[in-house]
C-alpha cells in the first residue's frame, strides 16, 4: 500500500505555467479574484515577473548580488 502522501500526489490536478512550460500542480498557481480560476503563471515565474517590475534586477542578478554581501 502506498503512503497517504504518494497517493494524494498521484491524484493531485497539475496545470502547465505559460511562462516557463513546467507542469505543477494546482497549488502552485494563485487564484483569480474576478474568476476564481487558477492564473495562468505559476508563483515562482509570477514572483520573478514583480520583482523584474518593481526593481529592474533578474533573478540571477538578485542571487548575485546577495551572495556578494
């Protein structure tokens, strides 16, 4: 028999992120306020986007400059 945690993996709905093409599941998509969809973005590609917006640095520039401190 399988542990409760391999099982509800196996169940578990997934969807494929528009930004970088990885299937994950659900929970790593954030819900629409005005649908109450699953975004299309997964919360990692998201989380790169904002902070591309609101600082102008890249991921790999932010882990640069906090291995330089």
């Amino acid at each position: 028999m399988q542990s409760p945690s391999l099982l509800s993996m196996a169940t578990t709905k997934t969807k494929v992120c528009c930004v970088c093409g990885t299937e994950k599941p659900l929970y790593e998509f954030r819900l629409r306020k005005d649908t109450g969809r699953h975004r299309s973005e997964c919360k990692q590609c998201e989380s790169n986007r904002l902070r591309l917006r609101d600082t102008g640095w890249h991921t790999e520039e932010v882990e640069k400059a906090y291995l330089e401190q």
